[in-house]
C-alpha cells in the first residue's frame, strides 16, 4: 500500500527566466567549452607576437627606409600590427559561438527554457563581449608595449602617453570585439559555421583588395567604407586606404554594421524555427 504525499512550495523562490539567468547560462556555456579557451589563446598570441615580429623587424631595417617611409612611420600601428591577424580567430570564436549551438542541436533545449529567445541572442552578446574585450584590451597594451621595447632599441619607440597611442591602443580592442560582434550575428543568421566564417574572411578579408581593384573613381569613394577599412582607421590600421576615415568616424560606421547585424540576427531568431 503507497500514500501519496504532497510537497509544500509555500516559501520556495519562484524561478523566473530573467536576462540575468540567461547571461549565466550563456557564460557557463561559453568558458566550459575547451574550443573557447584555445581560440582565445591563439588570438592573444597572434596578436602579441605579430605585434613583435613586425616592430623588430621595422627596427632592424628602419635604416634601409627611404625617406618617405620614414616619415610616415608610425610606431605605434606597427607595434599594434597583430590586430588584423587577432581578428580573425575572434570573429571565428563569434560564429562559433552562435553556430555551434544550432550544429549540436543545443539551441532547441536554449530556447525551449527561454521561449521569449532575444534574451539568449542578448546574452550571447553580452558575454562574448565582456570576454573579448577583456582580453583584448590586455593583449594590446602588452602588444603596445613589448613592440616599443624592440624599437626603443633603436630610438623608434613612443611612450604610452604620445598623441594618439592611448586611443590606438584602447581603440585596437575596440575594433576586435566589434568585429567579433559581427561573427556572432553572421552564426545566427546563416546557422552555419563554414558559411559564417566563409561570410566573415569575405567581407574583412578578400572584399578590400578586390575593392582597391577598381577604378579609382569608384575604389576612393568605396574602400574607406568597408567594414574593416572603416574598423582599423581607430588603431591606425587604414594608414593604406586613400582617404581614410577619421578614427573615430570609422569606428561609428563599424559599430553601424554591427547594429543592422544584430537587428537582423534578433528578426530571424524570433521569426524562424531553431
């Protein structure tokens, strides 16, 4: 014979799907992932490393400049060098971070618990910012200065408080999270990793030197645009592109992309099925 026996809820905490709630899930996810760590590193040390070998290499061979290279050398961009090569890595963890979940099948179980589904796209965001910036803004002051360290060596190196350093160096981080940012969104609309990394090595990678390819009537009016072009003019990446934006005004136009992205992103996480 059973008896049936009820329990009390009476003073137990309602659980409640809160954004909150969701950031933590999202950071539990994001750190216990052994693929996380790893991208991480190879981004820090790409961009440390490249960092170095370019200023050693510029400080050994400074004396073989011809006067107009000298003039228009900037210590700071070459020590900041590994930039490019670190966003790479980042915007590939973004996509990751999005379609990796849709690979597994996990997202259905995510959205199952948080049925509203822009939290999760929010928290995703959220957490992978607070990462990458985090890490980035430590690898481009170590970058910063290791990189003038080796060109000190030969009375190339500038001090942290030169004009324009801090906001380089700050503004370096800047440009990788937002550009990771831009994975992130491209892994939830194509739900894809290789489209979404494909998508991403497009348009940062391969779309500017075919931009520059075109008449220069088209190409001068074009190139500053582009989401890298435009991204890179806060660190002095763009020093390249004729009539680069300011670093600031470049900047903004990233941060536009990355706007319209996310938008995106949310209208199809809520309107199409997982």
């Amino acid at each position: 014979m059973s008896v049936l026996t009820s329990v009390p809820t009476d003073g137990l905490p309602e659980l409640k799907v809160t954004q909150l709630r969701v950031l933590r899930s999202e950071w539990t996810k994001f750190r216990s992932l052994r693929s996380t760590m790893w991208t991480l590193l190879t981004a820090l040390v790409l961009m440390i490393g490249i960092g170095a070998l370019f200023s050693a290499v510029s400080a050994s061979q400074y004396h073989t400049f011809s006067p107009a290279q000298m003039a228009s050398f900037d210590p700071v961009s070459v020590s900041l060098a590994g930039t490019t090569f670190a966003v790479i890595a980042f915007g590939v963890l973004g996509v990751l971070t999005m379609s990796g979940e849709y690979g597994t099948g996990m997202i259905r179980s995510s959205l199952t618990v948080v049925p509203r589904r822009l939290p999760v796209l929010w928290a995703k965001l959220g957490v992978f910012a607070g990462v990458v910036l985090a890490a980035s803004l430590a690898a481009s002051f170590a970058a910063f200065w290791l990189g003038q360290a080796l060109l000190a060596g030969h009375h190339l190196g500038v001090s942290i408080t030169s004009p324009d350093a801090l906001r380089s160096v700050i503004g370096a981080a800047l440009y990788i999270t937002v550009s990771g940012l831009i994975g992130v969104t491209l892994g939830a609309l194509f739900r894809n990793t290789a489209a979404g990394i494909a998508t991403f090595t497009g348009v940062f990678f391969v779309l500017p030197p075919l931009a520059s390819l075109l008449p220069s009537s088209v190409s001068d009016h074009l190139t500053q645009y582009l989401p890298s072009n435009a991204g890179s003019a806060i660190f002095g990446g763009a020093h390249d592109v004729s009539n680069a934006l300011s670093p600031w005004t470049g900047f903004a136009v990233l941060c536009g992309y990355a706007v319209i992205l996310i938008a995106a992103a949310g209208w199809r996480l809520r309107h199409s099925d997982a």
